[in-house]
C-alpha cells in the first residue's frame, strides 16, 4: 500500500521591483493593458503582482502532519530550529537563489525512502498566484523547479488550491479573501501590523522580520482552513484526502 503523502502548507512574499527600475517598453506594455484611470494610476506600485517584476523574500511552510513550519527568509545568519520571534520555527536564511533552491528540496523530499510520494501542496490562490511566480522566478535566476505547481486544476492531490476549493472550481461567481473564510470557519486571522499591499514597503524599509512573521501568519491560518475542510469538504473532490 502506498504510504499517503505528507501535507505542506506554504505561501510566499514579493517585493515588487521599483517602478523607475522596470524598463520603459515593459512600462508602456503594462500601462496600455490597463482598463481604466484608476487601474493605470495603481500599476506602479503593484509590480510584485506581475510574473517576473517581484523579487521573493519570504516562502513560509507548515508541515500539517508534523505541526512545525519554516520560514525561508531573506538575510545572513545560522539556520536555526527556534526563531525568536516565532519560537518552534525553524529558520533558514539565505540571498533569493538559495531560498528558492531549498522550497524546491522542501517539497519534493521524501525522506530517502523510494514508496514515499511527494508532499500534498496546499495553498489560498498558489495556482493563480504562488505557484507561477516561484516557478518564473526561479528560472529567471537559473534555479529549477523540482515539480510543476499547477497541475490538473479539477485534482487536488497534488496540490490543494483553497480558493479553488471554496469557489467550487470556479462554479461560483464571488470571490472571497483568505481572511474573510477564516472568520467563517473560527480560524484566527493573519490579519497583523502589515498586509500583502505593504510587503515592498516594509521590505525597503528593512523589516524583514516582521514580513517573516506575516507569512507565517497566513501559513498556519491556511493549513488550519485546511484541516477545517479536509473531513468534510475536500473528499468531494478528485484526490481528496480520503478520495486517495
């Protein structure tokens, strides 16, 4: 019998490169793809939203069988297994490349043992969002993915996009924020000091730490909407939990 995967949780943040560092063709390509004023005025400080204009600095990742997560983080320093901002974190801290190297190690780890599949990828909004923007940058810094993170959008046994989930695989017209399911289902918010919106911000201003701990906050609020939803809506869909 083959042994069921392990589940991981992850979720990453991106400093959006200023705009006066992207080159003027891709500013005017970006600007004329723009569908009003508003859209237009809000480009520039949004690049991090754009496939290859962000640079990742923190990749959080929750381990939902063994309750333990790492931060990946931007920095110099030991790698520790107790953060001291996040006690029972381990830390691992490195420039992008080396960062994005070991999510890639991470997720496809089996522990040397041959029966063992890969880890479950879970994920709020990793297919439209995460998953492209790791694999794209880490190609554009010559760093290979060690599996694709957006397979088959109708099975989740390889990787559990949430969002799609609760949006039924796009059946229902409304979306809704990782923060507005959370209070739905009695799962503390990551809601703290800074937001996805401030990240590049708060990056320029050297906070690193403080974006660490912001993308932890999402990783465990996820993996526990997970475990919320593994029991009871998950098995309803092709390669669900207990659908293995």
């Amino acid at each position: 019998m083959t042994p069921s995967p392990r589940t991981l949780v992850f979720d990453i943040e991106v400093a959006g490169f200023p705009w006066d560092e992207v080159d003027e063709t891709t500013q005017r390509y970006l600007l004329k793809r723009a569908r009003n004023n508003a859209d237009r005025e809000a480009i520039p400080g949004r690049t991090g939203l754009y496939p290859g204009l962000g640079k990742v600095i923190a990749i959080g990742v929750w381990c939902v069988e063994d309750a333990a997560g790492t931060i990946l983080l931007e920095g110099e320093g030991p790698e520790d297994p107790n953060w001291h901002l996040d006690p029972g974190t381990h830390i691992f801290r490195g420039d992008e490349a080396a960062l994005l190297t070991r999510f890639w190690q991470m997720i496809q780890d089996t522990g040397g043992d041959p029966d063992q599949p890969p880890a479950r990828v879970v994920t709020f909004n990793g297919r439209g969002y995460d998953g492209p923007m790791l694999m794209v940058r880490s190609a554009q810094l010559g760093v290979a993915p060690s599996r694709n993170l957006v397979p088959n959008r109708y099975g989740i046994h390889d990787h559990c996009d949430l969002f799609d989930v609760l949006t039924f695989m796009g059946s229902t017209r409304d979306r809704y924020s990782l923060d507005y399911w959370c209070r739905r289902f009695d799962v503390e918010s990551s809601k703290g000091s800074i937001d996805g919106s401030q990240v590049a911000d708060a990056y320029r201003e050297g906070r690193i730490d403080e974006i660490g701990q912001y993308c932890m906050r999402d990783v465990r609020a996820t993996a526990q909407l997970y475990e919320k939803l593994a029991p009871t809506i998950l098995p309803l869909f092709k390669g669900g939990p207990d659908a293995e």
